[in-house]
C-alpha cells in the first residue's frame, strides 16, 4: 500500500509540476525546434545564394573569355557588364561580386577609361573584401590612381601595413609614384626595398633596371680650365666687335 500510494504522489506531483510549467516547457521546446529549423532555413538560404553568385560569375568569366580583353566584342562587353551589375546589385558581400567588379576594372583599363575602373576597384574596397583580396585591390587601384597622375591618392593606398603578401609589388609601385612626382632619392629606396622584399628564387628583371637608372646621379664633369680660358679669349674680340659695329 505504501508502495502503491508512493507512485500515485509521484503522478500527482508529475502533473501539478506539467499544469505548472507546461506552457513554458512547450514554448522552450518550440523555440528550439524554431531555432534548428531556422538555421537550416539560412543555411539553404546561403548555399542557394552561394551557387546563384558561382553560376553568375562562371557566366560572366566565360563572356569575357570569348576574345582577349583587349578585343572583346561589344555584346560580350554587354553581357559581362550585366551579369557582373547583378552580381554587384544581389550579392554584393561575396568574393563573386568583388571579382566581378575586378573583372570591370580591368575591361576599363583596356579600353583606356580609366576612371571607371578606379570607381569598380573603390566598390571593391567599400564593401569589405577578405583582406588577401583588399591588399591587391589597393594595389590596382594605385597604379590606375598614378595613371591618372593622382599622385597623392596613390602613395596613400600603398601602406606597407596593409600589402600583405603583396610587400615587394607595394614598394616597386611607391617608386614609380614618388619617381613620377620627382623624389629620385625616395624612389631609390622603394625600389631598393622591394628588391628586398623579393621571395627566394624570385626576379623582376624591369625592377632591376628602374634601381639601376637611379642608383646615383648623372656625373658632372667639370670644364678643363684651359678650354674655357681659351673659348673666353676667342669670344673677346667677336664682342668688341659687335659693340663698335653701327
């Protein structure tokens, strides 16, 4: 009996515990349930958008690879502008939409329009790429920027802080900007440094030459004293001439 009156208290206490709790428990295990499925919900969501971005961009890579970039036809120039906008406009936070916009950079530069491609790499760099790709965006976009002869800008977006694996290029490309506004002296050193900066067993031939043209400046030779004495003496008399001449 005592046994038997031990399990009914333990029922009864089991349901004046559920008519208690009971709401909290069902809306506890709701939320949980909300939350798994909601979760695998964004991850489909992401993976859709993933593989829609990926079919975009191989689309977009293969319109531009019908001619070579310098002789892309018009309706491929077309296309690859339309699919690379809508890469832009819909996923503008993925790596396919940065590339993207790369890919316009470089179709503006080979048509000489390079302001345009300085506003795509700036989109770039305004949304927030991997910083492995912002570190070569910043790259591109100095040298379309020294093209531009926007000296300043240039040099600004060449930080040695932010060139990641990119350390030799951002010195060679901080010569020819300081080279171009005419510190021989600082662009020696950029390019001494990137020669520095060059990874075992790699060469940059072009590089070698820039440091070569700068390593020390164009000797002045001095007049032999006894030619100019000599020249001084020839001149004399032609200008006591001309000075008695009516």
């Amino acid at each position: 009996m005592v046994t038997d009156k031990t399990e009914e208290e333990q029922v009864e206490a089991v349901k004046t515990w559920f008519a208690e709790n009971g709401t909290t428990l069902v809306v506890g295990i709701a939320l949980s349930l909300a939350a798994v499925f909601g979760y695998q919900a964004w991850e489909t969501s992401v993976r859709e958008k993933g593989e829609a971005a990926s079919e975009l961009y191989e689309n977009l890579t293969a319109a531009v690879s019908t001619n070579p970039m310098d002789d892309l036809k018009p309706e491929a120039r077309a296309t690859a502008d339309f699919i690379a906008n809508q890469l832009k406009a819909d996923y503008a936070s993925s790596t396919y939409a940065h590339f993207a916009a790369m890919h316009l950079a470089k179709l503006d530069v080979e048509s000489g329009d390079l302001a345009a491609a300085a506003t795509e790499l700036q989109w770039v760099l305004d949304h927030q790429p991997e910083e492995s790709l912002a570190s070569l965006v910043r790259l591109r976009l100095a040298q379309v920027k020294l093209a531009l002869g926007e000296h300043d800008a240039a040099l600004a977006l060449l930080d040695p802080q932010q060139a990641g694996g990119y350390g030799s290029s951002y010195a060679e490309a901080r010569g020819d900007v300081l080279f171009a506004m005419g510190k021989l002296a600082e662009a020696r050193e950029a390019y001494q440094q990137a020669i520095n900066n060059l990874t075992q067993g790699n060469t940059k031939p072009m590089l070698s030459m820039k440091l070569e043209d700068l390593v020390a400046p164009p000797a002045v030779v001095p007049a032999d004293p006894a030619v100019v004495a000599a020249e001084a003496e020839t001149a004399a008399p032609a200008a006591a001439a001309a000075e008695v001449k009516p």
